[in-house]
C-alpha cells in the first residue's frame, strides 16, 4: 500500500518521499483513511515510535482551509518535547504548504511571542495543556472554529494531572469537532473521557491493547541492593556503542548517578524537574547530537521525549506502575529498528517483573552480569573495528609520519598493538582486577531444608536476620512499622541527616518494632552517629550496629528507651517470659 491509495494530497506525498517515507506503517493505514473520509472518533491504541505523529499529522494537514487563518486544528501533548517534535514534524510535512502555519505553545517560554503568532492567523496549534488555558483566559486562543482535536499520549497527561485542564479546554471546542485519542494503554480514565467527549469513537489497535514495543527485547539482572551501580557501570562497559536511557525513581537518583558516571569518564547527563527549562534544553539537544550518549532521567522529566536510534533503556529498579515501564521500553525499538529494555533488580522485585511480564505479554530473559573479562574482550575488539575502518587522509599524515616512524620505528607492529591497547584500556583493566561475580545466587532450600528451618528456634531465625552480608555491616534503628516505619522512610532520613558520601543501604528487614539493614563496613559507624537523637514522628531515634548474638526481638525497645530515661514497655518480657508491665502492677 501507498500514500497515494489511502488518499494523502500531492503535496503531502511530496513532502513525505523527501523525509525517506516509502510505505505507511500499520497505524498510518488503518487511521489516515478513516480520518480522510469516514466520520466517527478516533481511539488509537499504539506504542511511541510507531508512525503516530503522520497517522494524523498528514490527514489535518489534508483537511485545513489555507486562506482561513483561524485555528482549525489542536494538537495537545503532555510536554514541551514532544510539543515541539509534533510541530517540527508537521512543518516538515506541510513543506509544499506555505499558506499553512503551525505554531507550538508551551510553558517556559515567551508567552508574548505566541500571543503574537496567534494574532498573526495560524491554523494548527500544537499546545502543552496549562500554556493553552492561560492564553484562552487571556482572550488569545480562540477555538469556536476547531474541527480536529488531537490528544497524543493521553495517558501520559494524564499520568501526570492533566485530566481537568483537558476537560477545561474541550469545554471551549464546538461539539461537532473530529477528536482523536493516541495512547500507549488504555487505563480507565481514558475510557471515561471517550464516553464524555466523543462521539461513536472507532478504536484502531496496532499490536495488543498494553503489550510491550514489538521490537523491543526484555533483560533483567539480578543483584543485591547494594551492587545495583556496580551492575550498571558492567551493562554500560560491555556495550561500547551504548546510546540510552537510564530511568530512576528520583530526583536525588538522577543526579547522583550521573554525577557519579561522569567522574567515571563517561557522558552522561540528567534530566529532571530541579532543572530549569533552558538547563534541559541544552542537556536534550546534547543527547540528540549524541554529544552525550547516556541520559538519566526521571520518568516526568522525559515524558513525551522522541529520541531515534536508542539502543538501550536501562531501568534503575522497576517502576510502581507497569504502564510507566510500557512507556520507558517503548522509547527503544522504534520505527522498525530493534531496541533492548534492561531492569536491574533485586530478589524483591521478582514479584513485580512477573506482574509486567503479565502485562505486557512478554518474557524477561535473566542475563549474568557482564565478567570483567567479557567486558575487556567486547571493548578491544569494538576499538579494533574503529582502527580497522577509520578513514585514512593520506595526504596530511604524510608530513607527519616519517618522524613518528623514526620515533617507533623499533617497536613490532605486535608490541605498537600491546602499547595501543594498553593506552586505551589500562584504567578499565586497573578497574576490574580481581573484580568478583555479583550476580544474586538464587538459593531454592530443599524441602530438608524448609522443614529444618522451620523447626529451628525463634533465636536463630532472629540471629540469620542479625547477620550482615559480605562486606556489609548491620545497622540496628528502634523503629518498625508499629512506629509507620518502611524502607522509604529509612532511606530519606539516611539521605537528609548524613553528610559526605552517598550510603548505599542493602538488604532491610523492618520487623514490628524494631529494623535492621546492611551498609557497607566503611560507613557503619557514621550511620550510627548520624541517625542516634533523631526525631521520627515524636518518636526519639535510637541506632546502633548490630550484634549476631544479641536479642533484638526481646531486648532492643527497652535498651533504647532506658538510654534516654525512660520506662520501660509494658510488653517486653523479662527472661522467664513473664510481662515486666503485671510484675511492677503487682508491687
């Protein structure tokens, strides 16, 4: 099938032979005639990187009145980014078109400027929702005379709390307008607002309703908390042509890994909401011209991002939220191309990557940790592929080469190798010496084993949750989820109260009344003093490291409290068991 059979205009199908589009993709068949020629909504359901952006770019485009100057036609995106990429994209289809002007609004810049363009006449508007609402306020934005409304990654507006402001905006579009829905998932909110604002939407689905990127290939590995950097670094050394995403939880994250990659050597960069709109303008344009190859971002901040060619999305841990891990995967594999989508994880996780696998309909492969000695191989023979193919000026190395043969003319070409090499690898093959495996050793018990664990005394179940990990010491802190105490809170109270270093916090076990967790032996100690006289929801904090033979169970509340003059529990018991609270009623 051609542009020209589902009806697209000469122009356009000038327009888009020069951009290098030879045949329409999937979602590009089934929308584009509908929209030409059919009446009823649209619900399209399709991953990003799919064509989405010419399956209604081009028919718009097709159906604007050029000697009209009003806006005819909105296009709403969750950001700026994709803002800006859905007007670029219509203004390089709409080449051969010169009567026709599409304008992007959006937040972070001029507002004096759109206002100007819009009173100048436009036909398109391609609009981030808050922008769009102030300039209706002011009068500015006219829409009584929109035929086509256009909501591209609508989960993702809605993801992030756009759901009033796009009921506000509808509210000033005619009735009888054509509205497209785009989107990555279907979640409920996006039925309701169809049911709301649509009529008889007709639902194009390319590939399956929530299913992963066609394209896209799924790998996890599988460490302990405290080597998930570790295992980042080996995933970026092993493929030294890399050109990825890194998604992280927080902002904290963000930064500090890529501040930590940076003074490493590599280029990286972050992206997230404490930079301002110029700062991340620059760190995009940086990552498109590939200047910089490994971006790490949050999920908010790169919403919306169109980038070509990524190799790689890297997830830092797995989202909450299975349609989030949809949208980060789907930013690799995209227009034909294969992609690889990895997750980091830790042995809790399990039960979430299954959830996604369910989603999604795909399986996760678990990989090994790249070797120390995989990584070198795989980077010797990438530099020895650049040496091979690297373009020669003959002319320009000849006034230069006969004093650097007379230089190295003594070495063999098999030692001027060696000392290439070893210019190039020396710091990776310092950084890996003796480097250990750090996969996570899936350890099933036997039924011998369940049986003897469960017959084994409360004491040395407690003193196996005492014991720190290789490497790790064991940090003991009076408070547990009597207290509304979990790992979120224990890693923000870690990261506001201790100054120097980043702690990296492994395994956590948060027990009713008490919690124990391990960080590395160096740090031990100044956990312990930056954690001791807090205050947790009226609550004094008391930490110190934990000993494999001590009763935590029995004796850690009390011990806390009597360090700071206090009574003792009413429900800790002595060590025959009786309840010291009935003993001192009875005196």
């Amino acid at each position: 099938m051609t542009f020209e059979e589902l009806g697209v205009s000469e122009p356009l199908m000038k327009a888009v032979e020069e951009l290098g589009f030879e045949q329409p993709m999937p979602v590009q068949q089934q929308v584009i005639p509908h929209l030409l020629s059919k009446e009823g909504d649209v619900v399209a359901l399709a991953q990003t990187g799919t064509g989405k952006t010419a399956a209604f770019g081009l028919p718009v485009l097709q159906r604007i009145n050029p000697d009209d100057h009003t806006p005819q036609a909105l296009i709403l995106a969750p950001t700026r980014e994709l803002c800006l990429q859905i007007a670029s994209d219509l203004a390089d289809f709409s080449k051969y078109m010169p009567d026709v002007k599409v304008l992007p609004v959006y937040g972070g810049s001029s507002i004096e400027s759109q206002i100007r363009s819009l009173r100048g006449g436009v036909q398109i508007i391609v609009a981030t929702p808050g922008r769009l609402i102030d300039l209706i306020n002011r009068g500015v934005a006219r829409l009584d005379n929109v035929h086509t409304v256009i909501l591209d990654e609508a989960d993702e507006m809605l993801n992030m709390g756009f759901l009033d402001s796009i009921n506000e905006i509808l509210d000033h579009v005619p009735d009888n307008r054509k509205m497209l829905m785009f989107s990555a998932t279907m979640p409920p909110e996006i039925g309701r607002i169809a049911k709301k604002y649509m009529h008889d939407p007709v639902e194009f689905v390319v590939g399956t309703r929530n299913e992963g990127a066609a394209n896209v290939k799924h790998v996890y590995y599988m460490v302990n908390a405290r080597d998930k950097y570790l295992a980042l670094k080996r995933v970026v050394d092993y493929y030294p042509n890399i050109y990825a995403i890194i998604f992280c939880r927080t902002r904290r994250d963000t930064q500090e890994i890529a501040d930590r990659l940076c003074q490493e050597g590599y280029n990286a960069e972050a992206l997230h909401g404490d930079l301002s709109q110029q700062q991340r303008d620059v760190v995009m344009k940086k990552f498109r011209e590939r200047v910089v190859r490994i971006l790490v971002a949050t999920d908010v901040a790169a919403r919306g991002l169109d980038v070509d060619d990524l190799t790689h999305v890297i997830n830092y841990g797995l989202p909450e939220d299975t349609a989030v891990y949809t949208h980060r995967s789907g930013r690799t594999g995209r227009a034909g191309k294969t992609g690889v989508s990895v997750a980091i994880i830790h042995s809790r996780e399990k039960g979430r990557l299954k959830e996604i696998e369910r989603i999604i309909g795909k399986k996760f492969e678990r990989k090994e940790v790249p070797t120390p000695e995989q990584i070198i191989e795989k980077q010797l023979y990438s530099l020895a592929d650049r040496i091979e193919k690297v373009e020669v000026n003959e002319a320009e190395m000849e006034r230069y080469l006969p004093g650097v043969i007379k230089k190295l003319g003594w070495l063999t070409s098999e030692d001027l190798i060696r000392r290439v090499l070893s210019l190039e690898f020396q710091r990776l093959l310092d950084y890996y010496k003796d480097a250990p495996k750090i996969d996570f050793i899936d350890e099933k018990p036997s039924k011998k084993d369940k049986k003897e664990r469960e017959r084994a005394p409360r004491d040395e179940k407690d003193k196996d949750r005492r014991t720190a990990e290789k490497g790790m010491e064991r940090i003991y802190v009076n408070l547990g989820k009597n207290d509304g105490f979990y790992a979120g809170n224990l890693i923000d109270m870690l990261n506001k109260n201790i100054e120097g270093p980043r702690v990296d916090v492994g395994r956590i076990d948060l027990m009713p009344g008490y919690s124990l967790f391990d960080v590395r032996k160096k740090d031990g100690h100044r956990v312990v003093n930056s954690l001791k006289g807090l205050d947790f929801m009226g609550k004094r904090v008391y930490s110190e490291v934990a000993e494999a033979d001590k009763d935590y169970a029995r004796a850690a509340t009390r011990k806390a409290r009597e360090s700071y003059g206090d009574e003792p529990s009413a429900s800790f018991r002595d060590k025959k068991g009786r309840s010291a609270g009935r003993k001192s009623r009875k005196k």
